[in-house]
C-alpha cells in the first residue's frame, strides 16, 4: 500500500469537503428577516394609518408579528421557511412564538393542562426570569454608582 504525501492527503480532503453555503445563507436570513421586520414595520402603519396611537400602533404590530409567526408554526409554514432562511427567522419576537407554539404543539398529546400549558411555560419561564434578574442587577448597578457619585 502506498504512502499518502501531505499534498495527495489534503487533495482527497478538499475533493470530498462540501462546498460552504455561508455567503447564501446570509443572503437568504437577510432577505427572510428584512421580510418579517418589513411586515411588521407596514402594519405598524396600517395601525397608524387607520388611526390607532404611535405607541399602540407599535404593540399591535408586535402582536400582529407574534400571531403570524404561530400562526405559520402551527400550519407547517415557519419551519419550511426557517430552513431555507436559517437565522432570519429567529428575529427575536417571531423566533420566541415559533418556539412556544411548536412547544405547545409537540406536547399536545399530554393534554391541555399538563402537556400544553407546561411546555409553554417552560419555553417562556427562563426567559421571563432571566429578564426580572437581569432588571434588578442593572437596578442595583445603577442604585450603586448613583450613591457612589453623590458621596464624591
């Protein structure tokens, strides 16, 4: 049996590597996530247009956003989409309620209470957590270096 040389070595090892699909891939989560905001962001202004305040006009595009995006999850659509878009889908609102709804679907055997209800909210806690942890440390980040600038 012959001895591989190093070059014949990273020769059959570029032949049999595939080809990367980075450049595409950001491509496709760019167009895909520009999609989801550019809805949004049209809502928002069909809200604005149809008379709804700034603010409440901006809530209901988040929530018109959260209920496509389960909407989509729960007929099939989001995770066809999310393979091709890869990341793009994951723009955070959208991402967060296609992983609550796919949650409550896969668990939909184990009943409402008990299947759907706690996977809900075992995809929602942690997160909800986090948030209220993270608020009272930047709290009391701030409250110190308040108290320490009114002492100098």
């Amino acid at each position: 049996m012959k001895q591989l040389t190093k070059n014949e070595k990273l020769e059959i090892i570029k032949r049999h590597t595939p080809k990367s699909k980075t450049l595409r891939n950001c491509i496709l989560a760019g167009l895909i996530g520009g999609t989801i905001c550019l809805v949004a962001e049209l809502s928002r202004r069909l809200y604005l247009y149809l008379g709804v305040n700034k603010d409440d006009s901006t809530l209901l595009a988040s929530l018109t956003i959260i209920l496509l995006s389960g909407l989509a999850t729960a007929l099939g659509f989001f995770d066809r989409i999310g393979r091709h878009a890869g990341a793009g889908t994951l723009v955070p609102i959208s991402g967060f309620s296609n992983s609550v709804v796919s949650g409550a679907i896969d668990s939909q055997s184990e009943g409402y209470i008990s299947g759907v209800g706690i996977k809900i909210f075992s995809v929602a806690g942690p997160v909800i957590l986090y948030a209220t942890v993270s608020g009272v440390i930047y709290g009391l980040i701030i409250y110190i270096i308040g108290g320490i600038s009114a002492v100098i």
